[in-house]
C-alpha cells in the first residue's frame, strides 16, 4: 500500500500514520510480497535488497 505524501495523516491498514512530506512511502511487506529478496534497477545497475533473519535490511549491489 503507498500513502499519499504531504506531511498528512493517512489510514494504512486500520492505523493512522504521518507520512513524510513529499516522498512515496511503501511498506516493506507490500515490496517483497513474502519473499526474502527483491532486485531495485537504478540507471543500469541492479541492486538487491534482502531482509535477514534478524528482521533487518540489507541492499547490495
């Protein structure tokens, strides 16, 4: 789920949460749809960001 930007209180999932002014914002949990890895493309690089068993993120090139 994306909430709208503009320093603005948006419902997420039954929480209301303040969302940053002027940058989408996304939950982790709607990027990795229950994997453990995704591959971000920026310009012509790939980049993969995991998330440990810790819970953690980690982004590698």
């Amino acid at each position: 789920m994306i909430m709208d930007s503009g320093d603005k209180k948006v419902p997420v999932a039954g929480k209301t949460v303040s969302s940053p002014a002027e940058k989408k914002t996304y939950r982790s949990e709607d990027l990795f749809e229950n994997k453990r890895e995704i591959v971000i493309i920026h310009g012509e690089a790939h980049y993969r960001l995991q998330i440990t068993k810790a819970g953690k993120l980690i982004l590698n090139k």
